[in-house]
C-alpha cells in the first residue's frame, strides 16, 4: 500500500513541479516519502491541491468544457469536521460560484480518506441544487430516491415540479443533517421562448449552477471522497436532456403542443423540431436573466481550442465521446468526426458509485446519472 502511493504521489509531485516551473521537487519528494513511511499517508499543501484540482477537470474525459480548467477556484476545506460546518461550507461555494448569475467554476474540497478509517460522513445529494420527484410523478423522477430519503427525515415539499430538495449529510452511525435551501441562495430561469409567448404557459424553469456532489476526486494517490465542483451548464443539459428525456420531465409532447406541431406520425420529425424550440427556449432565457450558458455549437468551438492547446503543451487528449458530441445535432460538431483515447488520467474524477461504500465497506450498486454537465 505504501509503495502504491509513494509512486503515486511521486508521479503527481513531479507533474506540479514540471508544469509550474519551479524548483524544490527533490526535497518535497523525500518529506513525502518520509511522511508515507510514518503515517501511512502524505498532506498535500494548498498549492498542490488546487494543482489538483485544475488538472482533474483538464482530465476529465466526459466535459467539454476544459478550455477553463485553469480558472477554477478551489476551496480547501479539509480541516471540516461537522455536519454542520459542511453545509456552511456548501453555502459558501454556492454563494460563490452564482455570482448573480456570472457563473464561476468551483470545487470545494473536503477531508481525504483515511486507510482503514471510515468516512465521519458523506453528502447524499447527486448535486448540491436539484428538483425533487415524487411518486406521483410530479418533479424529476432522477431524484425519487433522495427525495424518499428527505421525507423520511420530516422534509415536506410544496408537491411542485420544481421543489428544491435540501441538502443531506448523512453521518456513519446513521444521522442525517437537512439544510432546506433559502429562497436567495438559489438563482433559478423562467423558461421563455423568444417567439412564441405561448410557451411560457408550460411554466417550466431550471437552476443555474451544475454543481456534481457524488464523485470523488484522486490527487496524487489521495482520494477526497466529498468535493463538490461546478462549471456552467451547456442548454442542451437542460433543453435536450433534462427536460426533454423520457425518463425525466418528458416535455417533449407539452411543446410540439405550443408549437401545434403533428405528432401522429415519427416521420413529421416533430421530436426533433420541438427539441430545437426547446434548446431555443433555454438559451434565450439564461441568456436574457444574465445568467452563464455555452451552447453546443460554441461548446464544441471552446474544446477545438482546448485540444489545440494540450497538444501544444505536449499532453495528449483523452475524451469520452459519447458524453463529448451534443444531444440534437452532433454531426454539426467536428467532435461528432473524432476520435478519442478514453485513457482515464491522473488527478482524477471518479463516481462514488464505483467506489467502496464509506459506511459499509462493500462495492456499492447501481448509481444514479449524472447531469451531462459541461464541466
């Protein structure tokens, strides 16, 4: 085990200290190799953890929006311990990164795992801002099972399709500490369509900020099983995905409506027209609130650069392609016309689902999908 992370932490140390430029890796190698040798394990310092941060998301094979890797904020919140210092701190990157809407990406980094030392406790929620869905039907059917969870612990929702569910962290011994999000401290979109008034009655909205709370992030041989992060949606999240799948809102048919579009026969393409007003729909509306959003055309054109510059740099991209091409149109895109090595690179994201259960020990099953976030 402690080879393991010796080389680990070695590979990492050696990536921070070539790509900042800057001398004293010889030294912090032997004080990381003694630290190992004592305790088991290392400390990183501030400076190496936002390294780490900013090249995870540069690594992360599912986002598009790598271009901005470097403009990530990070806050170093290892020395947390509570409950409630963790929903304080949650509150904290929230206010931060919706910015009245001038969306800026973010992680917060929480305590690492300890070697044979289970977790004091874990954020429950898939993202730190998300609708409920009740058994009725009503809401986002991606949540029931959290949104089970909440009302299991007294949480009562208005019974909207928008209900936000609160924040859950659950500590080992099985306690759960809910924080209902205030009115303010959550900036959501009126959904408006910039022709059509009509579509407006279909009364549908969305949240500003993506921010992912169930992966865990790998720096240099040290997992930080809770570090929220976001960037800033791109529409087609919301407007092809989100709203218009299926298996979540299912909108589809409510906007051929608006749009009196014939949805009797596949052939009318009428899923594909009403997918479009939609999009439409979304990107006029965060766009004329002020609020960040990339659409996938510029999205595209963003990771063309991106890749451009990693190349220069030396560094080979990877790309997971089919989280990388757009919902509606991706012949459009030259991502659609690529090819990528999904070479999994480290620093790191990984799903806690893939991961060992920080309460039980055991492999965990299942998991839940993930937003197509464009961070």
């Amino acid at each position: 085990m402690e080879n393991t992370l010796s080389t680990a932490a070695e590979a990492f140390l050696s990536q921070f200290y070539t790509e900042q430029g800057i001398d004293g890796f010889n030294d912090r190698l032997t004080q990381v190799h003694d630290e190992i040798g004592l305790t088991g394990t290392y400390v990183h310092t501030e400076e190496e953890l936002a390294f780490g941060a900013k090249a995870a998301w540069r690594n992360a094979n599912k986002c598009i929006g790598r271009l901005f890797w470097d403009t990530l904020t990070v806050f170093d919140k290892r020395h947390v311990r509570t409950p409630e210092e963790v929903v304080e701190a949650c509150r904290d990157h929230m206010r931060f990164t919706t910015n009245e809407g001038k969306i800026r990406p973010a992680m917060t980094i929480f305590p690492p795992k300890q070697a044979d030392k289970p977790l004091d406790w874990q954020i429950l929620n898939h993202q730190l801002i998300r609708y409920a869905g009740y058994e009725d039907g009503t809401g986002d059917p991606a949540s029931g099972a959290l949104t089970k969870q909440a009302q299991a612990e007294g949480w009562r929702g208005a019974g909207t399709h928008f209900d936000i569910l609160p924040l859950l962290i659950q500590e080992r011994d099985g306690r759960v500490t809910m924080y209902e999000w205030e009115a303010d401290e959550v900036l959501e979109v009126l959904l408006r369509h910039p022709e059509k008034e009509r579509f407006s009655s279909l009364q549908l909205k969305w949240y500003a900020v993506p921010a992912i709370a169930d992966m865990e992030i790998d720096i240099g041989g040290i997992s930080y099983p809770a570090a929220p992060f976001n960037g800033w949606y791109m529409g087609t999240e919301i407007g092809a995905r989100n709203l218009a799948d299926a298996w979540r809102y299912n909108c589809l048919e409510a906007v051929a409506e608006v749009f009196d579009l014939d949805t009797a026969k596949p052939a009318s393409l009428w899923k594909d027209r009403a997918l479009v007003e939609l999009n439409r729909a979304v990107i006029h509306s965060f766009h004329e609130d002020g609020v960040s959003l990339v659409d996938h055309h510029t999205a595209a054109e963003q990771f063309r650069i991106f890749c451009a510059k990693e190349r220069k740099a030396g560094r080979a991209v990877t790309g997971d392609w089919s989280w990388l091409i757009p919902p509606i149109s991706p012949a459009a895109v030259h991502v659609f016309h690529e090819s990528y090595d999904h070479v999994e690179k480290s620093p790191g994201f990984a799903y806690r689902s893939e991961s060992i259960c920080p309460f039980t020990g055991k492999k965990a099953e299942g998991g839940q999908m993930s937003d197509k976030s464009s961070f």
